[in-house]
C-alpha cells in the first residue's frame, strides 16, 4: 500500500514535505492523499498468508508489473493480467473481462 501511495504521490508531483506539511491534498484523478494514513500504513504493515487470487491492469499506472508480480510471488498468488486494462476496472471492456475472470475462477 506504501508504494501504491508513493506512486500516486510522484504522479501528482507531490513531496512527503508537501504531504505531511497540509495534511490532506486531493490529487487530479479524484484521490485523496493523506500524510497521517500513509504514517499509518507505514507503521502498520500488512503481512498475507491467505490464498488469493490477483486480477492487474497492465496499463496500471499506480502498481508496476514487477511490484505485483513480486507480490504475487511473495503470498503465493495467481495472477491474471488483462493486457488494455488500468488501474481501476470500470470501462465496459474491463468490467466484462472482470465477470469473464470471476466465472472461469469458480
């Protein structure tokens, strides 16, 4: 989660200094960030060890392949890439490709 925030940090041009300093900054694709939960998630790392089963957007622009792929590694994961799909999955195409996946994991 560190890195996702990070991520979104660098793509709206935003220092932790800026961050922490106003708290709250709300980013050009309707994000809020927020210094005191990424103290949190700092503070709190999250550990898996449950099965899962990822589904990633290739054109993710928040998560890189390599940072999933070695998440997936890492909690013994299945990964699922749609090649035209982004971060958040809610074009028509991705959602249907969403169900596809669903159905074909049940």
């Amino acid at each position: 989660m560190e890195k996702i925030i990070l991520n979104m940090m660098i793509q709206s041009k935003i220092s932790e200094a800026q961050l922490e300093s106003e708290g709250v900054i709300r980013t050009d694709f309707g994000e809020d960030l927020s210094w005191k939960y990424l103290s949190y998630v700092r503070a709190h790392p999250r550990f898996w060890n449950a099965g899962a089963k990822i589904l990633y957007g290739k054109n993710d622009n928040f998560t890189s392949f390599e940072t999933i792929c070695g998440f997936a590694e890492k909690i013994g994961a299945s990964l699922c890439v749609m090649e035209n799909g982004g971060h958040w999955f809610h074009t028509q195409e991705e959602m249907r490709f969403l169900d596809e996946w669903i159905l074909s994991e049940k």
